[in-house]
C-alpha cells in the first residue's frame, strides 16, 4: 500500500480551501480520500443550497440568536434557545406565534434562524410566507407540483409560515373559499399531525376574527405560544456597504 498527498484548492462560496487529498493504492487500484476540511467544505455548501431551496437566506447559515439587537424585553430569546436544545425532548410538537404590530422586529429573521439551527440538526425544515401557502393549496388539485408540496409541507418537523394572517399579503377572494383549505391544513398540522409550526405576524391573535373567522383564531389561539417581538431595528444587512 502506497500513500501520497497532493496538495489542491477549490473554491467555496468565494473562499480558496485547501482539498488536500491522500491517494491510498490498492490491488483494485489508486483510492482517493479527501482532507476534512474539504469535505466539511463540500457538506457546508451542500446545506446552503438545500436551505435556500426552503426558503432560508443563505447569510444565515453562519446566524444564530445571539445575533438579536435590542433588549428583548418579553425575553423571547431565552425561551427560544430552549425551544431549540430541547426540540425532540420537549417542544418538537410546539408552536409559536411571533408578532408584532411593527415592521423590521426581526420575527422573520428569528424564525429563519431556528429553521436553520434545526436543519443543521437534521431535522426536516421548510419557510414560505402565507401568500404562498394559500397559493399552493388553492392549486393542489389540478397542479401535482403543488399537491406534491403540501404533503411535504404537512409533514416537515419544523414549518415556518410568513406574514401570516395579513390580508394586504395574502389573496382572499370575496367569498373566502380559500380560508377552508387553510384551515384543513393547519387543522391537520398543527393537532392531527402535531408538528411544530412558527407563524411570524403584524397582527395579534385577537385581530384575526375579522377576515379569518372565529375558527381560524380559536384554533391558533389554543395551539400556539404567543411572543411578541417589540424590538425595532432598521435593517440587519448594510444595504450601502454592498455597493462600495
């Protein structure tokens, strides 16, 4: 048996990694085995591309709640990283409703951070906003794409579910049709199937009686911890610093 080392670089995400590999011969032939720092390269790349096939930001991955600003008053943050330690002892049948009256509290981005956080633990994870879901269930019947996708929906551990309830965000027709395939679904989810669900919201639970209905609010109401987020940041990526 004969080892060698060839030293190589490739790039990943815009970074030279050294691949580094050993080339072991064998009677079959030369066997090649890659550095550790390349294939824990490769796995991280594989994870971005996965995350943002589910609706998670590829800046997040390196993300985690110690990346909050503000004083996180209801103390939130505490809570949440125990929901995450404690996911498949305690909470992976759990749901959160973030909310808050204001724009740009970082509910989205939280939210995100723990589906990430939950896909790095190999857990099944997906984020799409409200709008979308709707859409999907609307076409589920005639469009395969889509029902396949609502079965996936409904059975991922950990689903986030964006600008929920916002009736400037979702489309709603007259009669409302749509609002019984809602509520199948997150009937289904949330108490048949009981897999954790994070809803992040502009409007408190109690205003959902209006547009949604008294079921919709009854059945969020009693399955879901509410936290609401007050803290108001401007924007956690520079924007002006892209461009310079």
């Amino acid at each position: 048996m004969v080892e060698g080392s060839i030293p190589e670089y490739g790039i990943i995400q815009g970074t030279r990694v050294l691949k580094g590999y050993s080339v072991v011969t064998e009677e079959d032939g030369e066997v090649f085995h890659y550095s550790k720092q390349w294939i824990a390269a490769v796995a991280r790349e594989r994870i971005r591309l996965d995350l943002a096939t589910r609706g998670i930001d590829q800046t997040l991955l390196d993300w985690d709640l110690t990346r909050y600003r503000g004083d996180d008053t209801p103390g939130n943050i505490p809570l949440l990283q125990r929901f995450l330690t404690e996911f498949d002892s305690r909470f992976k049948s759990a749901h959160l409703y973030m909310w808050s009256k204001y724009n740009s509290t970082q509910k989205t981005t939280t939210a995100k951070i723990l589906a990430k956080t939950l896909a790095l633990q190999g857990k099944s994870v997906w984020v799409l906003t409200m709008g979308e879901l709707v859409q999907k269930l609307k076409n589920q019947d005639f469009h395969e794409p889509d029902a396949d996708l609502i079965r996936t929906l409904s059975m991922v551990d950990f689903l986030v579910i964006d600008d929920a309830f916002d009736v400037r965000k979702v489309t709603l027709y007259k009669s409302g049709y749509q609002l019984s395939f809602l509520d199948t679904f997150l009937r289904k989810r949330l108490e048949g199937n009981r897999l954790s669900t994070c809803f992040t919201s502009n409007y408190a639970v109690g205003e959902l009686t209006e547009v949604f209905g008294c079921s919709l609010k009854a059945l969020v109401e009693r399955n879901t911890r509410q936290l609401e987020f007050n803290d108001h940041v401007e924007g956690l990526i520079n924007v002006e610093e892209l461009w310079k």
